[in-house]
C-alpha cells in the first residue's frame, strides 16, 4: 500500500497541482480522449439521418467539448502546459495496483490510438467513409469501447486526485458514460449488432 504523498506524487492537496499530479495527468489524458469522442461524433452526423444516432452524437460531442473545456481551463489556472512530455497514463502509475484494477497498465499506444478505449487511425477512417446504419453501428461500437476507456480513466481519478472539483467531475463522468453505454447497447440490439 503506498503512503498518501506517494499515491499521488506531485500533488499538493489543498494548494495548486504540480506537473506531475494525478490532477495535472487526468486533465491532460481526458481532454486527448474527449476531443477523439468529439470528433466521432460530428462525423456520424453528417454520415447518417437517423435521429437518434444524431441526438446522441450531439449530446456526447456538447458534454465532452464542455468537458474539455472545464480540464484545460483547470490546466491554464494552474500555469501547466496542457501536454506533456510523459507518455499518456503515466499518472495512473502513482498510485496503488490496488487503485488500478480494470486499467490496462500494459496499453501500448498504436495506430493513433493513444489510450485504453480510442478509437485506431484506421477505424476512424473506417467511420469516415461509412454511411446509414454502417456508420450508426460503426459509432456506437467505437463509442462504447471509447466510453469503457473513459470510465476507467475517471474511477482512476476518483481514486487518485485530491482536488474536490475534480475528483466530482470525475464521478459525474463516470455515471454520464456508464449510463450512454447502457444506451448504445440498446441501440446496437435495436440495429441487429453487438457492442
């Protein structure tokens, strides 16, 4: 079990997180995966008319552009750069292995796909040239995978920021994503797929 100042190296608690605070790489990594959530999304709307497919896009691309938002504004106030050198995840690894069970510590970055749950170079333009119900199950399929991903990210920083406003954000997150699979799972059964 690793001490409090160990767990999350480089954060200070109650004052401004440093570079290397689990604050610091959460607001990094998130903000990287939400902007590829964003870009799928406005992609499958414009590559189908189903409503429902549209409505949601919509709705995740607005929740994880505001999100984004709220991440590297935290960033700008703490005076961090919003990238680092760090390979992505390397917050992860501040704190216990206990902290991290369902986080695939041994993700190797490929094909554009930077952390657990991003979608590769090659299936984005996979959903770039679909169309109709190809696209909607395309979407929903990466978008689950994208969601598992960023539901695993947010229960690490549950677990491991110490900044309040974060760490809310964090569970807000993780409910919102949780409930959106569920969701797609219905809405792939509806369309004769799977997740």
């Amino acid at each position: 079990m690793w001490l409090m100042s160990d767990r999350s190296e480089g954060t200070t608690g109650t004052g401004t997180p440093k570079d290397t605070s689990a604050e610091a790489g959460f607001a990094r990594d998130m903000s990287t995966h939400h902007q590829q959530a964003v870009e799928m999304s406005l992609i499958v709307r414009d590559r189908t008319d189903d409503e429902d497919v549209r409505r949601l896009a919509f709705d995740i691309l607005t929740a994880q552009a505001t999100e984004r938002g709220i991440l590297q504004g935290w960033l700008d106030r703490w005076g961090l750069d919003r990238t680092s050198e760090d390979a992505p995840m390397t917050w992860m690894k501040h704190g216990s292995m206990d902290g991290m069970k369902g986080m695939d510590h041994a993700y190797k970055p490929h094909d554009g796909s930077l952390m657990p749950g991003m979608a590769t170079n090659t299936e984005m333009e996979e959903l770039r040239k679909a169309k109709g119900k190809a696209a909607e199950v395309l979407y929903l399929k990466l978008m689950t995978a994208h969601h598992k991903g960023g539901v695993e990210m947010a229960e690490g920083a549950v677990r491991l920021v110490q900044d309040p406003t974060e760490k809310r954000l964090a569970t807000t997150m993780v409910r919102a994503q949780q409930s959106e699979i569920q969701l797609m799972a219905d809405m792939l059964k509806e369309r004769g797929a799977r997740s």
